[in-house]
C-alpha cells in the first residue's frame, strides 16, 4: 500500500559499522543536513563510528530514535535494513537504505545517489511503500515463542545431508508432507532473497501472497505455492535426522525438534519504506539483474 508523501524535516541516520565506507557517508549526509538547517539525530554506535559532531545528545537507541524522526536512513546492505526494520516497525517511521552492501533490493539508492535523494526527500519528492510483515509462532512442549520477519521465514536443517520430514496445512487444510532440507515461507519483500535462489517467483512487493519454496525437496514435482497472504501456514515437524531452526531474515534463529509446529501469518506491524521519486520495483530489477530485453 502506498501512503501520500510530505517533507521530511527530521532525518536519523544508522549505520553497519563492519562496513568501512559507511563511516565517511553518514559524515556526509549529516553536513548536508545540518549545512541546510535540518535537524538530525545520529544513532550512538553509528554516530561514535563515523566520529559526527553531536548536535545533541544522540538517542541511545534505535526505538528511541524512531519516535524522534520522520525518516531513518539505513547504510549498509539489505541485512542492514532487515535488522533495522524488525526493530522499528509498528513505530510510524520511514525507511531509506543506502547501499553499501552488493545486489540491495532493499538498499535501492547508490552512494553516487546520495545527495540527490537527500535533496527529494526534503522536497516532498518521494512515495510510502507500507511493506508487511510476517509472524512466526512457535509451540513447544515446554513454551511458545514468537519471531517476526520482513523477508522470510525458513525451517532447515543443519549440517548434516539427512533430510527432514514436514506437515504443511494452509488454513487447516492440508498442503503435503515435504521430505526436503527445509522449507521457506517468504513475504512478497522477501520473494527476491533466498526464495529466489531456491526457485521461488519473484512477487510484486505490492501483491497480498505468501510464497512456499521448499528447499530441495525429494520429489520433482513438488513447487513453490503461492497463497493468500491473509492465510494461516501452519508447519508441523513430523521426522527429524538433524538439527532443524527456524530463522527469521536470517538473522534470529530457533532450534527445532520433532513435534514442533509453526504457525505463520501476517503480523499486525508493518515497515514503511521509502520510494524517491523515479524509483520503482521493477527499475530495479532490471539494473540488479541486468534486465535488458531483446529484439525479436
């Protein structure tokens, strides 16, 4: 969904600080936004890092930042902008990622861009793409835990070849039994990641679907499944030979056993991510793909 777009008048910028070209560009984007009056607020590590000249005391925290801004600025890959956007959604703010990473679906401007979308977006130049999000729950014998995710949400074993066996249902009704490495339930954000890789379709960010990519399954005629995406997906672990988690975005994971089940759906948050103005979903895929047609 796509929300009207007004100035941006207060920024807040964040960085990977394992990435060394990040330190000079958020010294760059805060003299340009100060240099022009606009307040800025630089988030500590980020801010300590890149060695910014504090305007004031600095928020201790992202989650304190994003109640302060009207736009956060993300420098680093797209796993950046994941770790990022699970903290801050549901809090209202912006997001734009600069792309100090490699391919960068959610990373969409250049460093070469960066002062030419500073410039948009405290001209009101620019659109809102409200993204969703995915819920996880888990149910154990013992507990239930829950992890969210922007992009994806994959079951897969561990080290060793042996395969593992799972029950899918989509709202109650039942899918299959996939005996596979693992399965992948992605977000139409998420369908250019590790879906992708494993043979899953790429999805307009804007379509309402899930994607179910199982990861070499042991069967050629299983596929991805593309459903609703206000279903309920509900993943039950029936054999294990090997150690199974499940990992949210690639970055938070859970360890699995036997009898475990998986419910995932949509969450109620969702993460707001910029749009400059000339950008658009399938620009970029022609330029991270190299997308260039042909002629018949």
């Amino acid at each position: 969904m796509k929300t009207a777009p007004s100035k941006v008048r207060r920024f807040g910028l964040v960085a990977n600080p394992e990435k060394p070209r990040t330190a000079a560009m958020v010294r760059r984007a805060a003299a340009w936004l100060r240099a022009r009056g606009l307040p800025v607020l630089v988030e500590a590590d980020s801010a300590r890092k890149a060695r910014v000249p504090p305007g004031r005391k600095e928020p201790a925290s992202l989650e304190a930042m994003a109640s302060e801004v009207d736009a956060l600025l993300v420098f680093g890959g797209d796993g950046t902008m994941l770790r990022v956007a699970r903290v801050v959604a549901g809090h209202g703010v912006a997001i734009l990622g600069v792309n100090v990473g490699h391919l960068g679906f959610l990373t969409s401007v250049a460093p070469s861009q960066l002062d030419e979308t500073l410039a948009l977006l405290q001209q009101g130049r620019f659109s809102i793409d409200e993204r969703a999000m995915l819920e996880a729950t888990v149910q154990r014998a013992s507990h239930v835990s829950v992890e969210t995710a922007l992009n994806d949400l994959v079951l897969s074993r561990g080290a060793t070849s042996r395969l593992i066996e799972l029950e899918v249902s989509v709202n109650d009704e039942l899918v299959t039994r996939y005996r596979c490495d693992g399965l992948i339930v992605s977000s139409p954000t998420g369908s250019t990641a590790y879906s992708l890789s494993a043979g899953g379709s790429v999805v307009s960010p804007d379509a309402e679907v899930l994607v179910l990519t199982p990861i070499c399954p042991h069967t050629l005629s299983i596929r991805p499944i593309v459903v609703s995406l206000a279903s309920t997906v509900r993943v039950r672990l029936c054999r294990v030979h090997a150690d199974v988690s499940l990992a949210a975005d690639g970055q938070v994971q859970s360890a699995l056993g036997a009898g475990d089940v998986i419910e995932v759906r949509r969450s109620r948050r969702s993460v707001r991510l910029i749009r400059p103005a000339g950008a658009s979903f399938f620009a970029t895929l022609r330029t991270k793909f190299g997308w260039s047609g042909g002629k018949v």
